[in-house]
C-alpha cells in the first residue's frame, strides 16, 4: 500500500471532521490562517460561531498543531507550483512547436512554389532552346552562361527551402518524440 501525500487524509493522523478543517485551511492558499480557516469550517455546519472573529478553539489549534496543518499545506503548496509550472512548461512547449511547424510549412511551400517555377522555367527554357536553334542557330556563348547561371542559382534556392523544410520537420519530430517517451 503506498503511503498518502502529506496533504491527503492520512486515517493513522486525521479524524474526518479534523481532515475538513485541514482541507479548508490547506486550500486558503500561502495566506492561510488558522482564524481564517477556523470561520469557514465553524460556517460549514451553517451556523457562525459564538467567539469573537480571533478566537480559534482549542481543539481547532490542537488539531493544526498535531497533525502538522503548517507543514502539510506547506507540501500542498509545492505540490501546486510544481503542478503550475509542469503545465506552463507544457504550453510553453506547445506554442513553441506549434512556430516551429508554422515555419517548416512556410519554408515547404516556398520550396513547392520554387521548384515549380524552376520545372517550368527549365521547359520554357528547353522550348525557347529548340526555337533559336532551329530559327536563328545556336545561342551565344554568352547568352548560354546567363542562362546557365539563373537557372544553377533557381535550382539551389530550391534545394535549399527543401533542406530547411526537412531539417525543421526533423527538429518536430525530435522534440516530439522526446516529450512522448
């Protein structure tokens, strides 16, 4: 049988009207009062309390000094930052891949839209190549080069969104795989 948390009812320490006022104690969070909690849990039965506002019981403090109230909300408390900060890591992480997979879909669709400019800057090219040769003879050496040359840079600018596209798409899928396993 596992042990309880400190802040759970705990049957060897707790009786159940005790465990209620811990309860409202350790959730009036870090400025929790004995005087505090002590109104609450006297209001539960719906009637107020004959004692004046700073008046706590005896069996109210023996309860809190015995079963360790400070100390077990002092635990709830860890509890709940270590719960908040766990759920702001864990969003911070979703927004954090949710830029990344906006960028990898950005630089895929540059990488699309650049390679199909280039295939159909290559056919024009191949087409256009077909009719000076057959109308006027072959192109200035010149003419070829610049040609060559645009052609060469389109081409690794598309090469080059692609890569970035993958790499990104690779850095999801380890951030992914890392925070599933």
């Amino acid at each position: 049988m596992t042990k309880p948390n400190e802040w759970e009812f705990n049957p060897g320490l707790d009786t159940p009207k005790s465990y209620a006022g811990f309860a409202i104690y350790r959730d009036l969070g870090v400025n929790r009062s004995l005087d505090e909690a002590f109104k609450l849990y006297a209001g539960q039965s719906g009637k107020q309390p004959q004692i004046s506002p700073k008046t706590v019981p005896g069996y109210f403090k023996d309860w809190c000094s015995k079963e360790k109230w400070v100390q077990r909300a002092m635990a709830w408390d860890g509890e709940m930052s270590r719960q908040t900060e766990e759920a702001v890591i864990e969003l911070l992480r979703q927004e954090h891949l949710t830029e990344i997979d906006k960028c990898y879909q950005s630089y895929k669709a540059v990488a699309k839209r650049q390679v199909a400019i280039a295939r159909q800057g290559l056919e024009m090219t191949e087409r256009e190549l077909r009719r000076l040769i057959e109308q006027d003879g072959p192109l200035e050496v010149r003419e070829l080069i610049a040609l060559m040359n645009c052609l060469s840079r389109l081409s690794w600018q598309s090469l080059d969104a692609w890569a970035k596209a993958i790499g990104i798409n690779k850095l999801l899928e380890s951030v992914s795989y890392e925070t599933d396993s």
